[in-house]
C-alpha cells in the first residue's frame, strides 16, 4: 500500500466517533503521515463548552485556520496522508449548527462562510473520505472514556444535532470518494478482525 501513489485520506465523524484512534492506527499499518485535530492546544475549547454563545465565533474561526494550513500542508506534501476530521466538517457541521441552534449570529456566520467559501477555491479535496457513522450512546460511551473534562458536559440532543448535520452532508457529498463505516460494535482498536475489516474497505475504496 504505501508503494502506491500519494494518498490523501480524511477520517470524518461526530465527537467520540473513534477518528483519532482510527487515523492512528491506520497511519502506522500504511506508512501514511497522520494530521490530527488541534484538542489538546487549543485556547478556546474550554471556555467554548461552558459558554457556546460566547465563544462560538471564536473557536470556529481558530479551527478554520488550524484546518487550511494543515489541508494546504497536506496537498504540498510528498508523502500519503491520513487526517483527523476535514475543513468542511467544521463549516458544513459545527459552524452551520451553531448558527441554526442560536449560539452563533447572523452577522458572524455570513462572515465565516465567506472566509470559508474563498478557502475552499484553494483545496484541493482528499482522494477518500472516510465517514465513521456513530449512534448517539456510542459517542457518549466513547466520550466518557477519553476523560476530556470539558466534554463530559456535552448534551446528547448537541450530538443529536451533529449527527442530523452529518447525514445530510454525507448525503450530498460530491468532492471525491466516500466509505461510510457504521462503527456501532466495532472495536478497531482492541479487536484486530474489526481494524483489518476497515482496512480492507479502506484499501478497496482506494
């Protein structure tokens, strides 16, 4: 696999959906260079989760920014890759929620879709889009076990949304290839059967 062309994978899914784990696991089976999401460092997610309103605006631009100069180191870059969550999962999902829910304004999401709609004519998209599709008591599982303090006050009607979100968009999604995994059951990172099941979707896909 890794003596194939450059590959340009993105690993798509609501929050605790196993994206992080799988770009992992799949970087190291394939030789490919993993892209993680900004968590970890970012300076507003905190604050985010205890005031959406707030902070909305804010958090969506930084993720913005994080995520084109990763997706345009991505397309410069020589080697295959595999990301954690695309630039359009942060406009089509997270910021149109937002707005749509009342925690973001309409002034501030006209400004953010222009800035993400002149983005866009600069990208280049992945050669596969992988959708990890979750059930609202998987992610919430999912989620209470990473132990992310700031997320374990995250409503299961937020998710709900999100999720509402992602079906439409994997609905119309027309950039490049798409898999869709349903990973209730799945265990890709304990149970090996289920890691080389993905795998072997993955690489037929590709």
């Amino acid at each position: 696999m890794s003596a194939m062309k450059k590959t340009f994978i993105t690993v798509a899914g609501n929050i605790g959906s196993g994206k992080s784990s799988l770009t992992s696991l799949l970087g190291k089976k394939f030789g490919w260079t993993p892209y993680y999401e900004s968590v970890e460092d970012n300076p507003y997610l905190a604050d985010f989760y205890g005031d959406m309103k707030r902070w909305s605006f804010h958090l969506q631009i930084y993720f913005l920014s994080h995520r084109f100069q990763t997706h345009k180191k991505i397309v410069e870059s020589s080697g295959s890759v595999i990301q954690d969550r695309s630039i359009y999962e942060d406009a089509e999902i997270f910021a149109r929620n937002l707005y749509e829910i009342g925690n973001m304004t309409q002034r501030d999401y006209d400004n953010y879709v222009a800035l993400y709609a002149v983005m866009m004519e600069f990208l280049r998209p992945p050669d596969l889009m992988v959708y990890l599709k979750a059930s609202i008591p998987t992610l919430q599982k999912q989620i209470a076990k990473r132990g992310r303090q700031y997320e374990q006050s995250i409503p299961a009607e937020y998710l709900q949304q999100l999720n509402g979100h992602y079906e439409k968009w994997i609905a119309n999604y027309r950039l490049g290839k798409l898999l869709v995994i349903e990973s209730d059951g799945l265990d890709f990172v304990h149970n090996e059967a289920d890691l080389a099941s993905v795998e072997q979707r993955i690489t037929g896909a590709l």
